[in-house]
C-alpha cells in the first residue's frame, strides 16, 4: 500500500441500472488538499458519501491510513468516526448555535469541561462568537454554512469533505468561507476533499484537482497542470478554456509547429508530426488585444474584428474574428476596453504567445 491517508482503488457505484462512478482510482495524502470539479450529475456527491463511509461501493476498495474499510462493523464505525461530512445545504437543529455545534462530541461521550473548550475554540475559529446562543435556523445562509463547519470541525477529524461550501451563498459569503478553508489548508493537519463545480475555487484552494466527468476521473493533477494544460478537449472546454479550435499540423520544427486553424496559420509548442489533426486550446485570459501591430515576444499577431463584447464587473469578455473566418474570445479589463473603444466592428490586432497555446492530439481520451 502507498502512504497515502485515503486511497480509492477501482471503485465503481451504480444505483439500480444507472452507473454513477466508474473505475475510480485515487490517493490523498495527509494534510493535503484535493478539489474534485466536475458540472452537475457528475458523480461528486456520491463519490463524497462513499467515502464518508455512508454508503457501501457497488464495486471496488477504499483503505483508510492504509487499512481497507470493512463493509460493516466496528472497524468501518471506528473510521467513520475520522470523517467529517459538511452537505452542500446544511442541516440545523431548532437549537442554540452552541448546542448545533457540541451535538457530535456529546454523540463521543466527551466530558462538559471539554465539550465547553473545543466549542469555544471553534465558535472564535469560525468568527461566530456572539451568536452562540442564538437559534441556528435564525441564521443568514453563510452563518448557518459556518455552523456547519464548526460542527465538523470541532470532532477534530482526520478528513472533512465539503460538498459545493459555497454553491448557495452570495459572493461575501461564500469569501468568508473559502477564507476559512484556506487558513485550515495552511494548517495543514487535516486533510480536504472539496467537491465544486466552481472553477475558481478548484484553482485556487486545491494542492490537486481531479475533474470528474460522467463519472470517471478524467484528468488528476496540479491546478496549474489541469486549467492550463488540459488533456482533452473535454477537460480543457470545463475548466474554462473558451477557445477549442481544430486544426492541422502543418510544419514541425524543434518543438515549434505550425498549424492551420480555418485558414488562419499559428505557431504553437508541439511535437506532432505534419498533418496531425489538433485542438488548439488558449484560455482567454492569455489572449491580448491592441489597436495596431505591437512589438512584442508573442509569436502570433494577426489583425481581427470585434463582433461582441460582454462586460461583467471589472472585466470584459471580448469576441473577435480574422478575415478568415477564425473567432477566438479575449478576456481584458474593464477599464482596457473602455480605453480601446472596444466595440461591435471595431479593427484590433489579436497577439498571443506559442507557449500560451496548449495543443492536444485529436481523439485523444486519456
């Protein structure tokens, strides 16, 4: 067995006829954090009650600090008991905050004078210090979100699986509680499996991520590995990479090809051979746009025109397109589009680096 703290291995669940996970392997080690992203239906919740032991696999093993958990017992309850479970809409009792929190050690048998220590600890912990004797149903949707991770985390489990923690919050909200997770993460002596469909809190609170599509791993790795090089055209069209265009292979020379997208010929960093068929993945933010030529290290400069922009907070999403029918989207501030005069039908020169352009074998699944 390896050292990891958790470890999955071919681990497949259906309910009735319908297959939810299929062949899922995983290892998480201790104090890490691990993201699963992947949209609605993909399998995340379920995969999360599986390994919080609520419900048995269809097929498959899970080991626990490298034992393998029992499929009912003592043992499994004794693991069970190392896991905490915070649900993407929380359950409270028409009871006191304090009294929310201190149910789980009260389940322990912990003695008064302790259960009084850790709940204080974990009231200051999650900044809900003047609320503790408040009724928990009284609470807004993000307090009552803290209350439920104050009650996970004051068992002081092994691992605690968070289910979407901000999916029903508004954005103040849902900050105080990724900041939250984040001061946990840097303890580092508890470990998180975070199930999100929110792709900036998979990039950003994750040591690694694991995008979980119709049910099956499809790429594990670090977030900069998975946002920035996608390994299929899937992946890269989840996680946020807006341009996914086909092309050929027209010319490889030492790691640098050329390759024809709609008429329009790029160079990116490759090694496939000549008339390999591509997609060429560029996330917008890599894409820059200016008035005229400008001199720089980018490797693809072209001249294009813009046919939308959409502007949301302090950035604008711009749409452009070449003479030759190419369009790709362009992801520029606020204030940059507003100085360019970015508008419908406006002649702009689109620039981006060959190493900002990720390149994938067509077909390629895995």
């Amino acid at each position: 067995m390896s050292d990891a703290l958790l470890e999955i291995i071919n681990l497949s669940h259906s309910y009735g006829n319908r297959r939810v996970l299929e062949g899922l392997n995983l290892n998480v080690r201790r104090g890490e954090v691990f993201t699963v992203i992947g949209p609605t239906g993909a399998g995340k919740t379920t995969l999360l009650r599986l390994i919080d032991l609520l419900e048995v696999p269809s097929s498959g093993d899970i080991y626990f600090d490298g034992r393998r958990v029992p499929e009912k017992g003592r043992e499994r309850l004794q693991i069970r008991r190392r896991l905490s479970f915070v649900l993407q809409k929380p359950q409270l009792f028409n009871e006191s905050v304090y009294d929310n929190i201190c149910c789980g050690l009260k389940w322990r048998g912990e003695k008064e004078d302790g259960i009084k220590r850790k709940v204080e600890r974990v009231l200051e912990m999650v900044g809900l210090e003047k609320h503790r004797h408040r009724n928990a149903r009284t609470l807004s949707g993000g307090e009552a979100q803290r209350v439920a991770l104050a009650r996970a985390l004051v068992v002081e489990p092994d691992v605690l699986l968070l289910d979407e923690p901000t999916a029903n919050l508004d954005p103040l909200s849902a900050a105080k509680i990724e900041s939250l997770i984040s001061h946990l993460a840097a303890q580092r002596d508890i470990t998180m499996i975070i199930a999100t469909h929110d792709m900036s809190q998979g990039w950003q609170l994750a040591d690694r991520v694991g995008v979980l599509l119709e049910g099956k791993f499809i790429q594990i790795g670090g977030p900069d590995e998975v946002f920035r090089l996608p390994r299929n055209e899937k992946v890269a069209s989840f996680v946020g990479v807006e341009n996914v265009l086909e092309g050929k292979v027209l010319e490889s020379n030492q790691g640098i090809a050329l390759i024809e997208i709609r008429g329009e010929v790029i160079q990116g960093v490759c090694e496939y051979p000549v008339d390999t068929e591509v997609w060429v993945c560029l996330r917008p933010e890599d894409v820059t746009l200016s008035l005229a030529r400008i001199q720089s290290s980018a490797r693809n400069c072209f001249p294009a025109k813009v046919i939308r922009v959409i502007s949301s907070g302090p950035l604008s999403r711009v749409e452009v397109e070449s003479g030759h029918g190419l369009r790709l989207v362009a992801l520029v501030t606020r204030i940059s589009a507003e100085e360019m005069d970015l508008v419908e039908g406006k002649e702009v020169h689109v620039s981006f680096k060959a190493t900002g352009a990720h390149i994938i074998e067509k077909g390629l699944k895995s």
